[in-house]
C-alpha cells in the first residue's frame, strides 16, 4: 500500500501541509512549523546531518502507484553514529489515519533499520495521550518497556518508550 523513499526538493508542499498542523506535531518532539521551519526540516533530511554526531534519516511515505502519488507521511530513524540502537517516529496526514499507513511504515522502517542500517535495537516513545501510536507499536512487535525517562533519551521525558524484542 505504502513505499518509503527519499525526500526531495520538490516535497516540500506536502512537507509543510504536514508539519504546519498541529494535530499532527502535537505529540512529536516536532514544534508548529512556519513555511521557512519546514523548509529547514526539508533541507536538512535531504542533507542527513553528515558531520552532526546524531544521523536523522527521514523519508516520505508514498502510495504505491504511477504515476506517483503525493506523500502522505513521513517518517525516520535517529541515532548515534556508530551505535547499534536507534529511535523510530512516524506521522501521517490525518485523511489516511486509519488506513494502516503508519503500521505499515513502521515496518518498512523496522526492515530499512535492522537490514541496510545494521542497527541491532530500534525503539520510540510516545506521549499517553496518544493511543494510536502505541497502538501502531504494539501491531509492528513493539513491546512497552516503561517510561522513558528510564532510557538514555533525556528530552522525551514522560513519554511512554517501547523497544523491538531483542
Ligand atoms: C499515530 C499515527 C501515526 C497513526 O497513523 P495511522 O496511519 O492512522 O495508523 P494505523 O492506521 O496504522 O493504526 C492505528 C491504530 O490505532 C488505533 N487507534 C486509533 N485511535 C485510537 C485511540 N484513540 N485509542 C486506541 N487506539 C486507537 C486504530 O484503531 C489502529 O489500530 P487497529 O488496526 O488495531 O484498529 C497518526 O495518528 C499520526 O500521524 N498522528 C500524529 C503524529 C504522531 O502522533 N506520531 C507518532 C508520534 S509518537
């Protein structure tokens, strides 16, 4: 239903309709953003912060289909470079909520994380008031592991965090 693929200039519409509202951003580490905001954030996924010690790889989550289709989300892997764990997050526009978009991304992130990446551990968080997320986590084998306070993410604070089996 749904592919992941690179960013690209020309995304930026679809980009900012995104993460200029804020019943998508409210619950993301993601603040309200203003067109120059999302522009920033698209410069810098299509850049993938190569000298930052953090790695933020974004992607757009497409329909499958030709011609292509706008994107409909978007979604990432976070983590230290050269560390064997990192972080998951997703949204999606909230026409395609309840479709199965996100778990299905999820997955495709799960695959891109554990196969071209190499990664051995990829986890997230989420906010309670945000069922739906945990609800996607719990779909895609994700298992709740506390608050994530208890992890080394100090930021996300509250958050509920969830881990892949190991
Ligand atoms: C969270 C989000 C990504 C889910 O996207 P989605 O494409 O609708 O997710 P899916 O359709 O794959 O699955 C959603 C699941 O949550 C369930 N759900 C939705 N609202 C729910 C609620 N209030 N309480 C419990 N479950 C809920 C759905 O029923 C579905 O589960 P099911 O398949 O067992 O019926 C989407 O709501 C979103 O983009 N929100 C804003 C950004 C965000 O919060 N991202 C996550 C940050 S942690």
């Amino acid at each position: 239903m749904v592919i992941l693929r690179n960013l690209e200039p020309a995304d930026i519409e679809a980009v900012h309709a995104l993460t200029s509202r804020m019943d998508v951003v409210r619950h993301m580490l993601l603040p309200l953003c203003s067109r120059e905001d999302s522009e920033k954030f698209l410069r810098d996924s299509l850049l993938e912060s190569p000298s930052d010690p953090w790695r933020s790889i974004v992607r757009a989550i497409a329909p499958i289909g030709s011609p292509p289709a706008p994107l409909v989300g978007l979604c990432g892997v976070a983590n230290l470079r050269g560390a064997e764990e990192g972080e998951i997050w997703y949204l999606v526009e909230p026409e395609s909520w309840g479709k199965g978009v996100a778990t299905e991304a999820a997955k495709h992130l799960l695959d891109f994380g554990f196969g071209q990446l190499g990664l051995h551990r990829m986890w997230a968080t989420c906010v309670p008031e945000n069922p739906a997320s945990a609800r996607v986590l719990e779909k895609v084998g994700y298992e709740r592991k506390g608050s994530s306070s208890e992890t080394s993410r100090s930021t996300a604070c509250g958050r509920a965090a969830f881990c892949t089996p190991c």
